[in-house]
C-alpha cells in the first residue's frame, strides 16, 4: 500500500474521531471548538503521515552503518 492510498483510507475515519473529540469538549467555548475544527484537517494529514511512516517497514541497519 502507497502512503497516497494509506491517506485516502484512513483520512476519513481519522478526522471523524478528531472532530469528534473536539466539539464534545465541553470545557471549551463555541469559539474555541471551531477554532480546533479548522485545525483538523493539517492535523489529519500530519498524523497519517506519522502513522504510515511507523508502519511501513524498514531495512535493517548493518553493523557498520553510522547514523
């Protein structure tokens, strides 16, 4: 899977949980939630970015390798 088709199946689901979260916050004011509203979508794209990154597999360093 490509991080192109990783983002396009996951990007949904993961911005429903984030807008979610962020207008069931009660503590928060009507103002401050939708500020956080408008922040989901760079958020979304951040943390999928992440996640397929972890996910995908690495090659294993060899023994003389320097970082």
């Amino acid at each position: 899977m490509t991080k192109d088709e990783f983002t396009r199946r996951w990007r949904h689901k993961l911005a429903g949980l984030a807008l979610y979260g962020a207008v069931s916050d009660v503590k928060d004011g009507p103002m401050t939630r939708a500020a956080k509203v408008w922040d989901i979508p760079a958020e979304v794209e951040r943390l999928l970015a992440m996640m397929f990154d972890d996910l995908t597999p690495k090659p294993p360093e060899k023994p003389g390798d320097k970082k």
